[in-house]
C-alpha cells in the first residue's frame, strides 16, 4: 500500500546530494508522493515525475512532525545525511538505499536539462571543442587535491589538440590559456554536458558529468573510486597513485580523517602525480572513447 507523502533529506554537499535520485525514482514508484528536503533543490530542475516536490527548508509544523517521525520510528521522515558516513566501506548509492530499505541498484542519477542548458557555454569558447577542468577542493584536504602536475603543459597540450579549457569553480587555479566560467549550478551543468571530455577531482562537478555520460578523468587520493563511482558504467579512467594505506579514507566513519603518513601538511602519496602520467591519460581517453 502507498503512504500518502514521504520525505526524503540529504542536505548539504552538491556531489552527495545529486546521488540521492536513484533513490527518489524508487521512492516516487512506492509513494503518492515524495517531499525531498535539500539545500541543492536546483539541481533537480526539470524533474520529470509529478508527486516528487523539492523544497529547500521545512516549516516548523513538518520540523515537528520530522521529531516525532524520530521519536516513532514511523519513517515518514528518511533523513540521508551521514549515511554513509556511517557505512563507509560501501558504495555511497548502496549506503542510501540501505538506510532508505529500498533494493539495491547500480546506475548513475539523471539529471534532466532544458535546450537552452544543453546550449549554454561560455561566450570566450565559441565554435570550439572544449574541454572542462575542475581542481578546486573546497573540503581543504590534502588527499582531495592534485599536486605534481605543471596544468600549464597540459592546457598547451589540449590547446594543440584543438580543444578550449573551460576551468569551473568559486576561485580556481590560475592556469594561462584557461577560461574560467564562473556560473550558477545550472549553467555548470550545461557546461559539463556540452564538453567533449571532463578533468577533475572526485567532487561535485565529477559526479553531474559522469551522470551526463561525458567521457572523464577524475583523480582520487584516500577514497577508494569504486565506493564514488561505477567503473563498469563509467566512461573514463580513475587517476590515483600507489599508497600502502589505499582507501584509509573508509577505515573510519569519521568525515575528516587524517593522512596516515604526511598528516594535514604534506603530500599524499596517492595524491602526487606527474605531467606525463596526465598526458598519457588524456591520450589514452581520447583512444578509448574514439575522440575526435
């Protein structure tokens, strides 16, 4: 039998946030309607199912009502923050269908874009090709950044290649010969979609343009990439050094662990990667995916 409403919270972190929608497809099939409280609301324009509705605050009758839900153990109120967190050893979608009590499934959220989203770039590209490139870490983790890497070699490279790099982010590198297109989270989107491939780090950005099915580099340092993303499903490459403590991200269920061997200061070995070892990648991608 059908409830009448349920609600679904996951708050805060955009990348986090987006994997929630495989679990609001389930749920909308299950229910006569779904309320989903989040803070990211935007990135779920276009949503094409009509008993799900977004909101970005709860009134104090539905706080009062989510206490009770607690206090009941009814799960009207299916609240996913920290759910992985707390399972920490499994694949973020897993950990919310677990926490959810819905079955188990494997695919990318989807994200619904209007024509003129799928049209948007920025004005400074033009009629070329371009490329996105995403390093900014705002968790301020060494293990979730990129050292080693002169970005000006490698923007020359793609430059004589053909391609434009649009870099997207508050505050990104600076890098000569980049665009950087500061943009809402839905205009990054259809930038993302538009892109012939994707380079960044395991955040936000990463997760919309494996969603979008564009081809992608993304660089992992103490997470394990298989608890982030679909290898199978995935078309492109995981870019991550060697470390005796690989995947010390998950031995805790703590959100900001510490690295084993450099600490807060230093370099992750995981993380240290080479101009070249992100050339041949690139080649490699542009191979596998018969980029043209």
């Amino acid at each position: 039998m059908k409830r009448s409403v349920v609600y679904l919270i996951r708050k805060r972190a955009l990348g986090d946030v987006l994997w929630i929608e495989p679990v609001i497809r389930q749920l909308a099939a299950r229910n006569k309607k779904v309320i989903v409280y989040t803070k990211h609301p935007e990135l779920f324009l276009h949503y094409p199912l009509p008993n799900v509705h977004f909101v970005n605050h709860l009134s104090k009758f539905q706080k009062v009502l989510w206490g009770l839900d607690q206090f009941l153990h009814s799960r009207f109120f299916i609240s996913l923050d920290r759910a992985y967190e707390k399972n920490p050893k499994t694949h973020v979608l897993y950990a919310y269908q677990q926490k959810a009590g819905l079955p188990i499934t494997h695919e990318y959220p989807r994200l619904y874009l209007s024509p003129e989203e799928r049209a948007f770039r920025p004005s400074e590209v033009g009629d070329r090709k371009y490329v996105v490139l995403h390093l900014e870490s705002l968790a301020e983790r060494n293990y979730r950044k990129v050292y080693g890497v002169e970005w000006e070699k490698v923007v020359a490279f793609l430059s004589k290649k053909g391609f434009a790099v649009v870099q997207v982010g508050k505050e990104p590198l600076a890098i000569p010969g980049t665009i950087h297109a500061k943009t809402s989270v839905r205009e990054m989107i259809g930038i993302i979609s538009g892109a012939t491939f994707f380079i960044g780090i395991d955040s936000g950005p990463s997760h919309m343009a494996a969603a979008l099915d564009v081809p992608s580099l993304i660089f992992f340092g103490a997470v394990n990439p298989d608890f982030r993303h679909f290898r199978d499903l995935l078309r492109g490459r995981f870019l991550q050094q060697f470390c005796e403590y690989a995947g010390c991200y998950h031995e805790s269920n703590e959100s900001k662990p510490v690295c084993k061997l450099v600490g807060n200061e230093g370099i992750p070995k995981c993380s240290l990667h080479t101009t070249e070892y992100i050339l041949n990648n690139i080649d490699l991608l542009i191979k596998d995916h018969k980029i043209c």
